[in-house]
C-alpha cells in the first residue's frame, strides 16, 4: 500500500480490529502510541499468538503518510491523543472515533476541521487483557458512516478496506440515529453490569434487569426526541433482544474498568446523557442514579475523597 493503515488504543474495541488489520495488511499496518507508552505494546500476544506490528510514537518514523487512524482509546484519553495525531498525520488522514457516545466524533470534527472525520461505533468484542495476554472469542462489529456528502466515497473505500480484513463493518446511512441507538445500549448497560458484576449473558436471568434496563431507555427515548432522533419502543425491544443474545460471556468495559479499579466513561455515556436532560428540563430520574451511583463507586476505589 502507498500508505499506512493506523490504530490507536489496544483495549476492548481496539485489539480485535488491530489482529485482523495485523494480519491482512502486515507492515502497512501500525500502532500509533505516546513515547512513554510505546514499550508497553512490546511482547504481545493476542489469542495465544504474537502480536508485533511498528509502533510509531514520532514523525521521523513514519516511511509513508497514514491513511487512516482508528481511535480506540477512552473518551477521557482522547485530550491526550490529540497532540500525537497532530505530529503524525496531514489533512488527507481519515479519522474515525470509535468511542461510546457523541462526545469523540464533536472533539475531533473540531481539532481536525480539514479533515474527514467519520463517525462510527463498536459493538459486541468480548475482549479480556491480563498484563500482555489478550484474548477474544468475538470480535464484534463496527458501523461507520457521516452525515456529510462530500466524505461518502471515504465510508465506501473504508467499509471495503475493513471487510477485506475480515472485520465486521457495516455502511450505515443514517448513522446519527445508530450512534445514538447504541448510546442507549450503553447507558442502559454498561452501569448496570458495573454495579451488580453481572455479564450480558447472565440478563435473561433477571427480570428485574430487564425491567430497569427498559425504564432507563424510556427516558432516553425523550432526550434523544428533544434532540431530533426518534427512538422507539422497538429500538429498546431490539437492545433488550441483543442483551439476551448472548450464550458466552460479554462483560462491558465498564464493568472491566470497575474490576480493575480504573477511571470508567461514566461521565461520557450516563453523565452526558443526563446533563443534557437538565439543559432540555427532562426528567430521567432512573438515568441520574446510574450515573451518580457509578460516580460515588468510582470516588470510593480511586481515594478522591
């Protein structure tokens, strides 16, 4: 290939995408990394098996421009990733956020105002990390897609470039309302499993999950009305039919980040979503205590009393 193709952020969501890239695009592919995290991305193995692509962490590095970047790191990260990105890429870099929520693709259409910046999203890796072991049984999938006209050839080049690799991407023409159809998923879910320890594959267990999990998306419904997306009942039917699909285990980052008493996105999926709330004068009672509920555990581990 003329150019690079580029991830940044081996966690859940990144490390499936980054072994099929690794695997199909070999040394046209790298990982993009700080200095001082760089040497962490040594040794690695993903399903048993040696993971050792270029780690670029500077420009004088680079042998070729960067194409595209896939950015998986936390939505609480992404300050930090900016500066790096600024040094490697130019304005003809494809940049596609992959985080929870509308908080990434907003930053970067900002700090990257001439390039295209796709919006997109994951789904489904049940990825687990012990120091360099990384493991998944499913890979999941990623949607992308952009409300723009002139950057749709960019979604068709892209979605054909990741299929190739075996990756599970989808074109989605309306990808606002997806974006915000996950976001739901996520508000509902991910404290949820946080707080009780429980996986996606133990909620057709409990009716008393399911229950919460779909007054929490009946308030989220209305937000996502006051803002011009119109979910449905049959939008939360189709989330409550996702979360009883699974037959192994899928454990949500955040209940990953609580067990490992690691700052969680909470501000960036329950906090956002309630914050908006209050600026549209909704009231979403059952969303508030997620978040607080979530906030106050988080204080407890990481001693920010």
């Amino acid at each position: 290939m003329e150019k690079y193709i580029s991830l940044i952020g081996l966690g859940a969501v990144g490390a499936p995408l980054a072994d099929s890239l690794y695997k199909k695009y070999k040394s046209d592919f790298v990982l993009l990394s700080s200095k001082d995290h760089a040497s962490r991305l040594n040794n690695l193995y993903i399903n048993d098996k040696p993971f050792c692509p270029k780690v670029i962490s500077d420009h004088s590095q680079l042998q070729k421009k960067i194409a595209l970047v896939l950015v998986c790191v936390k939505n609480y990260q992404l300050q930090g990733v900016i500066g790096l990105l600024k040094e490697l890429i130019d304005n003809e870099t494809i940049i596609i956020p992959l985080q929870n929520g509308l908080y990434s693709y907003n930053l970067f259409c900002t700090m990257f105002p001439d390039n295209c910046v796709l919006q997109g999203f994951a789904q489904g890796p049940n990825t687990k990390t012990m120091g360099n072991i990384i493991s998944y049984q499913k890979p999941g999938s990623i949607h992308i897609g952009t409300s723009i006209n002139r950057f749709r050839a960019n979604v068709e080049f892209i979605n054909d470039l990741l299929n190739q690799a075996g990756i599970n991407c989808f074109y989605d023409k309306d990808i606002e309302y997806q974006v915000w159809k996950k976001l739901m998923l996520n508000v509902a879910g991910n404290a949820i499993t946080a707080l009780t320890g429980m996986d996606y594959c133990m909620f057709s267990h409990s009716s008393d999950v399911l229950l919460l999990c779909r007054r929490v998306m009946k308030e989220y419904c209305k937000i996502s009305f006051s803002e011009g997306i119109e979910l449905t009942d049959k939008d939360i039917e189709d989330i409550i039919n996702y979360f009883l699909s699974f037959k192994v285990s899928k454990r949500t980052s955040m209940l990953e980040d609580v067990l490992n008493k690691r700052q969680t996105e909470n501000e960036f999926i329950a906090g956002y979503i309630s914050k908006l709330a209050k600026k549209r004068s909704i009231d979403c009672p059952n969303i508030d205590m997620l978040y607080y509920l979530i906030k106050i555990k988080e204080e407890v581990y990481l001693n920010k009393f």
